[in-house]
C-alpha cells in the first residue's frame, strides 16, 4: 500500500440530534490508519457502535478499510457496525462486494450501505441502521462472530 504526501489528522466532532427530548447521539470521526489507534482510546468509553466510512473516490478504497479493519479488530468485534461508502458515482456495487470480502476476511459482518456524507438524510438513514442493529439486539453469535 503507497502511503499518502499528506494525511489529515483530526478528532472530527459532531452530534445529532434526536427526536422530540429523546437526546442526542454524539458523532466522533476517527483516522483509519494503525498510526493513529491512540485516539481510539478517546471514544472508546460508551462507544455503542461504529460507521466506517469507505471513500469510493480514492484508488486505495480497500487498503484503507482493510488498515482500519486491522487496527480495531477486536473493538469492532465487540460493536455493531456499519460500513457506508461515500463519494461513489452510482457503480458502488463491485465495492460493496469488495467490501464485504473485506469484513469476512477479518471475522466481521456489517451491513454495507452507499451514502452521500454531504446529504443529512442520507447520514441519518446510516444511523438508523446502525440503531435498529443496537435496537434489536446485536449478538456476535446471530452476526457470525467469535469473541
């Protein structure tokens, strides 16, 4: 995998609020690369689940979601998780697949969605997913998962 000039290094923040007084669900944005696993530690305590963006626009879509695969495995296998391809134009279904593959290759099932990350309904539709995965009990044995 060719490591990229530049990378941006963040801990992107931001919340969304949830109907009537029901609260609001807090929205960390993580790196992906094995560099940067410390800031994990940051979210980790009351983390309920994970959204792993996957950038369809970039060439190293895979490297980059198999890295972050890698680096939280075995968080990831203790959440429900979602993973949403972002910046695809409309032939995302080849990295769907691809993603999949990805998932099983490091012991995970998660649902794999397409999303516009700049359309709100499109952010909320990923959330609610992963809710109704909390909401309805996420089990890693129903998922397929080992501990």
């Amino acid at each position: 995998m060719a490591m990229k000039d530049t990378t941006t290094v963040a801990l992107d923040y931001g919340e969304l609020r949830l109907d009537g007084d029901n609260g609001r669900l807090l929205l960390y944005g993580l790196p992906g690369q094995s560099r940067f696993s410390y800031m994990f530690e940051v979210v980790r305590t009351g983390l309920f689940g994970a959204i792993l963006l996957v950038d369809a626009s970039s060439e190293d879509a895979i490297d980059g979601l198999s890295e972050t695969l890698e680096t939280y495995r075995d968080d990831l296998k203790a959440i429900p998780i979602v993973v949403a391809i972002n910046k695809s134009d409309g032939s995302s279904h080849a990295l769907g697949l691809r993603c999949q593959q990805e998932l099983h290759a490091h012991g995970l099932v998660a649902p794999v969605m397409t999303l516009d990350a700049r359309r709100r309904e499109d952010v909320v539709q990923v959330f609610e997913v992963l809710l109704t995965l909390l909401e309805f009990g996420f089990d890693h044995v129903k998922m397929g998962r080992t501990a």
